[in-house]
C-alpha cells in the first residue's frame, strides 16, 4: 500500500514536470519607439550629452553645491522615495519565497465530549494531542509566480527609477531656487542704488529751483519718483524671504537665511550637449520608471493568464498524535499524510475573465503613458534648448541698451542742468534705465535656469 502511494506520488511529481516545462507565459519583449525628431529641429548625431556629467561638474559655485548635497542628505521628497525602493524590494522578496514550500508548526490540544446517544458504549470523553509540522507548496506550472517575481522585479527597478526622478527634479529645483533668491538680490542692489541716485538727484533739482532753472513742479516730480523707486523695496525684500524660506525647505530645514554668492560669479557650460533622443530611454529617470511600468504591467497580464490552467498543489504533515499526552514522544505516535490535489477552475463568477482583462488594459495604458512621458520629455528638452538660445540674444541686445541708456541719464541730466531739457525727460530716462537693468537680471537668470532645466530634461543629476 505504501509503495503504491509513493509511486502515486512520483507519478504527480513527473506530470508537474512535463506540465512545468510547457510554460505559457510570454517574455517581455522593450517597446520599438521612434525618438526621430523628438527634439524637433535641434536633432544632433553627437552622442556627447551634459546629462552624463556629475552635478558637481556643472554647478561649480562653493555655496550652491554645499547645498544641492544637503537637499540630497535631508530633503523629505527624496527620503520617502528611498523608503518607497525598500518596500519595493520587501515586495520582491516575498515574491521569490512564494515559489518555496511553506512550512509551518502546529501543536494542538483537542477535546471532545461524544453524546450518550450516539455512543452509548463510550468513549464519552476523548482528549487528542498533536505535534507536528505541515508543509504545502505550490508547482509553479505555468509561469504565475513567476511572473508575479518578475513583476515585483519590474516595480522594484520603477521605484529605483522614480528615486532617481525625484532626486534630478530636487538638484534643479535647487539650483533654480538659488539662482532666483541670487537674481532678488541683484534686483534689490539695483533698486537701492538707483534710488540713493535718486535722493541725490532730489538734491540736485532742489538747488536748480532756488537758481531758477527748474520749477517746483520738477522739484514734486523728483520727490514722487524717488518713492516710486522705494516703495518697490518692501516687496524685494519679502520675496528674497520667502525664496530663502522656499530653499530651506528643499534642504529639509526650519525657515531662516541663507548664504549666497551673487549673480555674476555664477559660470555654467557654455556648450550644451543634448546627446541623441534615444538616450532619454536609458538617462531620464521618468522615461525609465515608465517603461519600468510597461514591463510590471506586461507580467501582471502574464499572471492573469495563468489563473486559468490547474494549479498543482502539493502537501505534506507528519508529527506526533495520541490521547494520552505523556504517550505523544514515542514512535507509535508518529503519523504521516502527503496529498498531491490538481484544481481545474471551471466557474469563478468571471473572476479570471475580469482579472485578465483589467491586466491588459492597464497594460496599454501603461504604454501609453511611456509614450506621453516621451513625448514630453523631448518636448522639455527644445524648450530649453529654446530658451537658452532665447537668453544669449537677449543678453548680448541688452548690452547694446543698457550702454545706449546709461548715456541717455547723463545728457539728459547734463542738458537739464543747462536748461535745455525737461525734468519729464530725465525721468522717463532713468525709468528706462531701471527697467533695463532689472530685465538684464531676468535675461541672466533665464539663461541659467535654461541650463539646469536642460540638465535636468536630459536625465542629469542621478550619475
């Protein structure tokens, strides 16, 4: 009799093995997308891309690196994202340990009264003690778990990629944090300097009046444009705050200052390299966490179509039994039970059918949404491309401005002191003038968010 189970057994195991080999899941093949013209008419065969570049390499500035490594130690967005690829990887090792038998041990204490009626001639009272350990595993016929490994293996490498995301988006927001809290200041120094040459200028006019040259309505018309000038003080000052207080954020620090250098010392490349589109595919960490999305998608479809073939199920216990617990060690007591069962589903309520379903939508939507992700990164890129080659025609048309307008104030200033101009002429000067030199701080601060919005549009930050 035991020989027979045990051949029963070798039997079931040898059907395993041939059902094993003839696996039905299908392998993850990467999606042929075309990346021709995604950087629009900016295409370049040059390989060389400034995304490939250590973050130290291009900001360069003391302050702003001391920083960007602090956001990167402290910064709360970045920290639950790494918490996010240690779930993933508890996921994926519960998926391996699902392929391995499951082992448990039981001790049990039973006890039942049996009724008179039915048995008359006892036992009226039996006590049943067990010891033992039961096993039960899973044959993984065709492919389900592990295409469920594979996809906790697909969700553990998308968590690693939006990590990656969040921290290319937290080194630019960063830099483009600092940079703006640097261009308040240089906005700020112009403003204070043009109003200390404004409260000279009142002086000026003031004695112009008493010499006649000038009316007193020169004299009002200095005083408002001196206000003018100050009143816009406050405001700078409550934005360079709130910048700092924005900045301090990104490091994971309380509100407070900040140190900084200024404008002018800011130096980035002055070649941007954009590489070819097809590099986002493996250097824009967004790009890679949706493909990553794809691939999970892919398995999760692959695990539905398994739920509808048998699941062979194997289980064994053995142990200890007897009604008398000083009797439970003893060899006598030793039982033993494997059972070997192969489930067909037939009816599930269109469980399968709805499963298998959802998993292959959400597999197209899920390229879909790589696709857009795509899309949208190289639309990222030639804007940035646009906006740097924007702030370089602006810069150097600026200079052109601001040299013609600073000597439009001294001759206008010059005439007035002469008598041959009108003090509506030297305002409207010195208002031009002012209204240059904080948009040159604007033109500045465009070209170097230019460069780490390309940076960051490439995938740069995460080497």
């Amino acid at each position: 009799m035991r020989t027979i189970s045990i051949k029963h057994i070798i039997l079931i195991a040898g059907i395993a093995g041939v059902l094993y080999s003839c696996n039905t899941a299908n392998h993850f093949q990467r999606d042929k997308v075309n990346t021709d013209n995604l950087y629009g008419n900016s295409a370049t065969t040059d390989s060389a891309n400034i995304a490939n570049k250590p973050w130290r390499e291009l900001f360069t500035e003391t302050y702003l690196q001391q920083y960007i490594e602090e956001g990167l130690k402290n910064n709360p967005d970045l920290q639950i994202a790494v918490q996010r690829v240690y779930e993933a990887e508890a996921y994926l090792g519960q998926s391996k340990a699902a392929m391995l038998p499951g082992i448990s041990l039981s001790a049990q204490d039973s006890y039942t009264r049996n009724p008179e009626s039915i048995y008359p001639d006892g036992p009226r009272e039996v006590n049943t003690f067990q010891l033992g350990v039961q096993a039960s595993w899973e044959i993984d016929l065709w492919g389900k778990l592990r295409s469920s490994k594979r996809a906790a293996y697909a969700n553990l490498l998308a968590s690693d990629a939006g990590q990656k995301a969040v921290q290319t988006r937290l080194i630019a927001n960063i830099a483009s944090t600092y940079y703006s809290l640097i261009g308040l200041d240089a906005k700020l120094a112009i403003t204070q300097q043009t109003l200390k040459n404004n409260i000279d200028q009142l002086e000026t006019i003031k004695v112009l009046k008493e010499s006649g040259k000038v009316t007193g309505a020169a004299v009002v018309q200095s005083e408002a444009n001196r206000y003018a000038t100050e009143v816009t003080i406050p405001d700078l000052e409550q934005q360079i705050r709130e910048t700092e207080n924005t900045l301090c954020l990104l490091l994971g620090r309380t509100p407070g200052t900040i140190e900084r250098g200024k404008i002018d010392e800011q130096t980035l490349a002055s070649v941007l390299q954009t590489g070819i589109p097809a590099q986002l595919l493996d250097n824009r960490p967004d790009v890679m966490q949706a493909e990553f999305g794809v691939m999970n998608a892919f398995e999760i479809t692959n695990n539905a179509h398994a739920n509808f073939y048998p699941a062979l199920t194997l289980t064994a216990s053995t142990g200890f039994v007897s009604s008398d617990l000083s009797q439970l060690i003893d060899p006598k007591s030793f039982a033993a039970n494997v059972i070997g069962g192969l489930v067909q589903p037939l009816f599930n309520k269109r469980m399968n059918i709805t499963r298998l379903r959802v998993a292959q939508a959400q597999q197209e939507e899920a390229l879909i949404s790589f696709r857009n992700t795509l899309l949208n990164a190289g639309q990222e890129v030639h804007n940035s491309l646009g906006s740097y080659e924007s702030s370089v025609r602006k810069i150097a048309l600026r200079k052109l401005q601001l040299e013609a307008l600073v000597k439009s104030v001294d001759y206008t200033n010059e005439l007035l002191t002469y008598g041959s101009a009108s003090y509506i002429e030297v305002l409207n000067a010195q208002s031009s003038l002012l209204f240059a030199q904080l948009s040159s701080v604007n033109d500045h601060l465009q070209q170097l968010n230019a460069v780490v919005s390309l940076y960051r549009a490439l995938g740069g930050g995460w080497k």
